[in-house]
C-alpha cells in the first residue's frame, strides 16, 4: 500500500465514497488525469498513480 493511505487500485466508486463527491464528477477527473498521463488503467474501472515523473 502506497504512502498516502489508499490500494495500489482503485474504482471511481470507491474514490467517490471517500471524497463524498458524485461519481460522474470523479470519472471525469479521472479521464481528464489519464489524458495527461498521470494515472493509468492496468484493468478497465480500476486505476492506478503512474510512478513516472
């Protein structure tokens, strides 16, 4: 488990839960965080930080 507290993966619903937001709005940070490459998919609905700079 990582530093910060949270899974090596995790779901938008899970995220959405801890952060008390919708979780339309996650998935688009999510998406949005993807497309710059700061995180990444290994499997679809589970995400993970990627450790690149």
């Amino acid at each position: 488990m990582p530093a910060w507290g949270f899974p090596d993966t995790v779901k938008a619903t899970d995220l959405a839960e801890m952060m008390e937001k919708e979780r339309k709005d996650i998935n688009q940070a999510l998406k949005l965080l993807k497309e710059i490459g700061k995180i990444k998919s290994p499997k679809r609905g589970y995400f993970v930080a990627d450790p690149r700079p």
